[in-house]
C-alpha cells in the first residue's frame, strides 16, 4: 500500500449549499463509507491512518482526498467517485493536476 493524494475542483468558491448537501449524501453511497470522524472529517475504509483508509478535506483550493491503498484500487474508487459526483453535482469534477 502506499499514500495517495488528489485535488478535485470542488471548491466553496463555485458550489451552492445545495451542492454541498449532495456531495454529502453522496459520501455515504461510496464504496467503504463508515462516516465522520469527531472533527466532521468523511472517512472510508478506516479511521486509523496507518491502515487502508480514504479521507477528505474541504480547502481553498478544492476537495482534497487522501488515502493509503494500493494503487488500483485508489484509481478505481477514485474513478467512480469523480464520476457519480460529476453526475449528481452538474458539473464536470477533474483532477485539479489534469
């Protein structure tokens, strides 16, 4: 396993409280969902960082999620997640290195 990070462009600047409220609700539809942790941070797979585990955060620059998984399996989550989210936000999420 080994660490990994990406930068989606959802960002407070460009989404409506509306928006937010999907992308929350679509948290809970992912794969390995099991909720937020006690400072409001969405986790999957685990809590415990040394182990496989998804998190995201919320920042200036966009929806950062961070994780530590085999690469495949990162890249398949990631894939389905960029797309359920384009599909239920009306907009198309990318990766902000892209």
């Amino acid at each position: 396993m080994k660490k990994n990070s990406v930068t989606l462009n959802i960002s407070h600047h460009t989404m409506s409280n509306n928006q937010w409220d999907i992308l929350s609700s679509l948290y809970k539809t992912c794969r390995g969902w099991i909720g937020y942790s006690s400072d409001s941070i969405p986790y999957w797979f685990s809590m415990d960082e040394n182990v496989k585990h998804i998190n995201a955060s919320a920042e200036m620059h966009g929806l950062v999620f961070d994780g530590l998984m085999e690469d495949d399996e990162w890249e398949k989550w990631l894939k389905e997640f960029i797309s359920d989210s384009s599909d239920k936000l009306g907009f198309k999420v990318v990766d902000m290195e892209d």
